[in-house]
C-alpha cells in the first residue's frame, strides 16, 4: 500500500512538532510547511494524500491556501482553526473545505477524522477502477470480468470491447470509435472486425447477450438508447 502523505500547515512550532510525532506514530509520513506560501509550493511538489491547514498562517491564509488548492486539486483538506464562528466555518466549507477541528483539541480525536477520510478516499479509489451495469461487473486492476459474480474469461480485445462498452452505458458507439479505442488509429482492417468481436463477446454472456445492443448502421450499446 503505498504511504499516506500529509502536508501539516501549521505555524506554531512547538505544536507542529507535537502533531508530527504522533502523525509518523501511526504510520503517516509527514512534510511540514510553517507558511502559506510554502504550503503551496510544497504542495505543488509532493504526492499529498491529505493536508492539515491551520487557518492563521504566515504570508498566505488557510482560507486562501485552500482556494487556490481548490483550483486545481480535490486533496481532503481538514483546517484546524481557533475561529468558532459558524459564519467562518460555512464560508470554508463553501470554499471546498472536506472537515475542521477548533483549537485546542484532543490529539485522537484528530486521528479520527483523519481516518474517516482516509476510508472515504480508499472506497473511491476502489470504485474508480470498478464499473458495474446490470449482472456485469468488470474490475480494470484485476482484469477481470463477471457476469452474476461468476468470471468469464474474455480475450484481451473483448475485454477492451466491454470496458468501452460498461465505461458509457446507454451510449451508442460507433464501429470507427470502437475501432480507434481498441484497435488504435492505424488499424487498417475492415469495420466488420468490430462485429466479429461483438460476435463473440455475446456468445460469452449467455442470457444476458442481447444486453449489447446493435444501432443499425451506426454500432453499438450497451443496454437502452439514453
């Protein structure tokens, strides 16, 4: 599994090297910025799995950090602030902002929050790789295909086929866009090589063939015509 970066953005030295200490107890690795302006820069370096944002800084604000990441990341970004005005937090929270705890705060009750998102950011990522539609479900990482949990062995054409098909459900494709996704832009071969596939491909799902749907004279679906 690989390591769970966080960025610690905090200003307070001594409180710093105390949330350093037990962040790398449980196994986190942790690089530390002191300012706003660092904060992005490191951010803008490193692989950052989550970011720990105290909103009084140097040079550059949390607040301000946070919506400049926000330009151009979804990071999870907890802010560990002394404000305890509602209007402050929901103005943050409008700005992308994923939790935040008021200082002082209890040192596990942090490590918990940070273990929720951590569980929310594993289950997407999960399911990123994962497509589902209907009795079919195909996982990229592990290629493989099933069909009401059963694996079905599929030739690497088909099961590029099917993941081009399960990626747009309800989208018609056409032969040529199959052809370029699969085949690649220099494939010189008929058009009907896409029909032979598909061909096969059905005979493999059984019941569920006429799943994969044929738009005449255009190519294919999977399931209806959105």
């Amino acid at each position: 599994m690989d390591t769970t970066t966080i960025l610690l953005v905090e200003d307070e030295e001594s409180l710093a090297s105390f949330m350093t200490t037990e962040l790398e107890l449980e196994g986190y690795k942790v690089i530390c910025a002191k300012d706003g302006q660092m904060a992005l820069d490191l951010f803008n370096k490193e692989q950052i799995t989550l970011i720990l944002l105290d909103w009084m800084l140097p040079e550059y604000d949390g607040l301000t950090v946070l919506r400049r990441i926000r330009k151009v990341s979804d990071v999870p970004v907890i802010m560990i602030t002394a404000r305890s005005q509602t209007s402050d937090i929901r103005m943050a929270l409008d700005q992308g902002l994923d939790d935040y705890i008021t200082k002082p705060f209890e040192i596990e009750e942090l490590l918990a929050r940070i273990r929720v998102i951590l569980r929310r950011l594993k289950r997407e990522n999960e399911s990123a790789h994962l497509y589902c539609f209907g009795p079919f479900k195909l996982d990229l990482l592990k290629h493989q295909f099933l069909v009401n949990d059963q694996e079905v062995h599929l030739t690497p054409k088909e099961f590029s086929l099917m993941y081009s098909l399960m990626k747009n459900p309800g989208v018609v494709q056409t032969r040529d866009d199959l052809l370029n996704q699969i085949w690649g832009y220099e494939f010189d071969g008929q058009t009907n090589t896409v029909d032979v596939y598909i061909r096969a491909l059905r005979n493999k799902l059984g019941d569920y063939r006429d799943l994969i749907k044929t738009v005449r004279g255009i190519g294919y679906v999977l399931g209806d015509r959105s």
